[in-house]
C-alpha cells in the first residue's frame, strides 16, 4: 500500500483572492513504512507573499524569484504522488490550493483527490481528541515525535513530522530503518530499530498462591459480600 504525506507552504490563507503554492513537501510511505524516497519543490507564485504567511514560513518573495512556475513542476509533481492514498493535515486547505493550481493551467488538470483517497489528520485527531488542540506540534508532544527542529513551517520538514505522527496516531511503527541509510529522508534523525525479545529466553516461572493466602482472600471475599450483598468473584466459576 502506497501513501504519500503532503503539505505546502503558500503565499496567503485564500486561493481566490489570487493567492498560490511557493513550497510542496511529499514523504513516501509504503506498507506504513518510510521508503525513503521524497519530493520538495520551491515554486515561483509570481505575486508578493503576504507578511502574515512569511512570519509563519520565512520563505521571501527574493528566495522564490530564481523558481519554476507551478506548469513547470506539475508533471514532475503528479508522476511522484501517481494514485497513492494521500495524507495531509487540513486537506482541505491544501487540496483547495492545488486544484486551483491544476485549474489554472492551460489545458486544465483534473482535481488532485479524483481518484485516490485522502486522509486528513486532522479530522482523524479531532475525531480521537475532541476538545483539545489538534495542530501539528499539539499532535507532536502528545504522540512523543520530536519537532525540535519546527522553528519555522517547511513543507518537507513538516510532511516528515506528520509521517511519524500519523503513524504513531494510527498504531503503526516509526522507528524502521531499512539500508542503514537515514539521510535520504531529510528528517535529519537517527531511527532506532526494533529490538527484538531472545526466543530462547526461559520460560517464566509461575507462582501459585499457597493455603494462606487462598485462605485469606476467600475471608476477603466473604466479607465483601457482607458489606454491599453482592461479590462479583464469589458469582463467578472459577475453572
């Protein structure tokens, strides 16, 4: 199974007040195991970033003058997310930036969720948490996934940050390294791995309770029986 976690960084909140993508970051999970292999795109969006955005990413109109336009990646972009299942921290709010990408494009592209299922984590953490914050870095000291280095947003960055996060969420294992080789990820981390128990341990040693104790606790039992009427233990057979 193929999953790709996505995140962008644009230059504003709204696409229809003409605002565009500047950053695409797309980790690859396959069988709920980082491969390794990564996507990461600086985007020219050929207009100002909006001061409120800068403050949250950092990335300056001058850091994207020298980039390609959104035509000239998509090709590249598409072929890396193919049909995989995505996963992404308020889908909406970047699904509704790439559509309106793809839709300005001459021909037009279809949308990005068409044919493939989309995860958004933050509809699954609000459905496992609700009441409480749900952001990324709430999800990061909740679920124990070191974001030390989120000083700023990163589209690559966070995409990595939300791999370990959706899978510690979902029950899955982070902590898999294959090759040895840590440094295609880009997470900048060292996975430990699995450590698994000696099958040729002993076997533990069983203690059964002697006359006393069974003595004892059948005197407790009475008397629990005494006080409220009702022992559940005394109810039951024991085999």
């Amino acid at each position: 199974m193929q999953q790709i976690v996505l995140d962008t960084e644009t230059t504003g909140l709204e696409p229809s007040q003409g605002h565009k993508i500047i950053e695409i970051g797309c980790v690859e999970l396959v069988n709920r195991r980082l491969t390794g292999r990564h996507y990461h795109q600086y985007i020219n969006p050929q207009r100002e970033v909006d001061a409120g955005a800068f403050a949250v990413h950092g990335i300056s109109n001058e850091r994207l003058e020298n980039e390609p336009v959104f035509a000239q990646i998509v090709e590249e972009f598409l072929a890396f997310i193919g049909d995989a299942e995505l996963i992404i921290h308020n889908a909406a709010f970047d699904i509704g930036f790439i559509d309106h990408e793809l839709n300005s494009l001459n021909p037009k592209r279809p949308s990005i969720n068409l044919k493939r299922s989309v995860i958004d984590t933050l509809l699954l953490a609000r459905n496992k948490h609700p009441g409480q914050k749900n952001n990324l870095d709430a999800l990061c000291k909740r679920y124990y996934v070191d974001n030390s280095q989120r000083d700023l947003h990163g589209a690559l960055l966070d995409a990595e940050i939300l791999a370990d996060v959706y899978l510690a969420m979902t029950g899955g294992q982070t902590a898999l390294q294959l090759g040895g080789n840590s440094s295609q990820t880009g997470s900048g981390g060292n996975r430990e791995t699995i450590k698994r128990l000696d099958s040729g341990r002993k076997p533990l040693t069983i203690v059964y309770a002697d006359e006393d104790e069974l003595g004892c606790h059948a005197e407790k039992l009475a008397a629990i029986q005494k006080s409220s009427g009702q022992c559940l233990w005394l109810s039951q057979e024991i085999e």
